[in-house]
C-alpha cells in the first residue's frame, strides 16, 4: 500500500465516526459511483488495447 493510500485511509477512519447516518450514506455512494467510474475505464482500456494487440480479421 502507498503512503498516499494509507494517508486517504487514515483521513475516512477518523471521519468516518463523526458523520451522521446521511453523510455515510452519500459518502459510501459516492465511493460506489468512483468505483464504478474506475471500473469501466479500466475496461475500456483493457478493451482498447486488446483491439490494439490483435489484428483486424480478414475477409475469406
């Protein structure tokens, strides 16, 4: 784990306690909706560039 990870960590263990139910709630669903984000540019890319690596079929 990098030290910019442990530092995010560290930030929400201490947040975390001190919200109310509804700023978790927005909170973890922000967290979902990056998580989300993240996952489908990695599967672009993941697609991007396996469309890349293979040469197009040819025609028979």
């Amino acid at each position: 784990m990098s030290d910019k990870e442990r530092e995010i960590l560290d930030v929400f263990k201490k947040l975390v306690p001190v919200l109310t139910d509804f700023e978790k709630e927005k909170l973890l669903a922000f967290g979902e909706g990056m998580a989300f984000k993240a996952a489908q540019q990695q599967k672009d890319s993941t697609s991007l560039a396996d469309s890349i690596k293979k040469p197009p079929a040819r025609a028979a």
